[in-house]
C-alpha cells in the first residue's frame, strides 16, 4: 500500500469522526486533535477506525506519538509493510 493509499484511508477515518471536517485543510504537520478539535474520546474513536480501515494495530502506548498526519500515515505504512514480510 503507498503512502497515499494510507493517507486516504486515514482521512476518510478522520471523516467518519469528523464528517464536519474539510480534510482538504488539514495540515499535515500540525497536531490533528487541535486542527479538528477532536476530544480524547474523537480521537480513540478515530484510531480505532483507522485500525478498521488499515488492519494495523495502535496500541494505547502509540497514541501520543501520532497526533500529527504525518506520524499517523508513517506509523501505518511502516507497520503495514512489517505485517507484509
């Protein structure tokens, strides 16, 4: 899976949170609770429909790491890829 395969599916998550966001917005390197005024509960929703679109398993330990685009879409590829091998 590309990287732009894996930033589609996350953005199409974020909007099955988050319908009310216009993805096209989103600042990849900006911290995505704070673009789209997710609460934690937003947010835990929304990784586990990133889990659901993507099959990679986010651990509770991982979610302070990925609050940025960017993270999430590379923690997903890299964990994609090591789940192909």
């Amino acid at each position: 899976m590309t990287r732009e395969e894996v930033r589609a599916l996350v953005l199409e998550a974020l909007g099955g949170v988050a319908p009310e966001i216009d993805t096209a917005t989103i600042d990849a390197r900006l911290s995505l609770r704070e673009q789209c005024d997710l609460d934690s509960v937003d947010y835990l929703n929304f990784l586990v429909a990133v889990h659901a679109a993507t099959g990679v398993d986010i651990p509770e330990a991982d979610y302070a790491k990925l609050d940025k685009l960017d993270d999430l879409i590379e923690y997903v590829a890299a964990h994609r890829a090591g789940a192909a091998e």
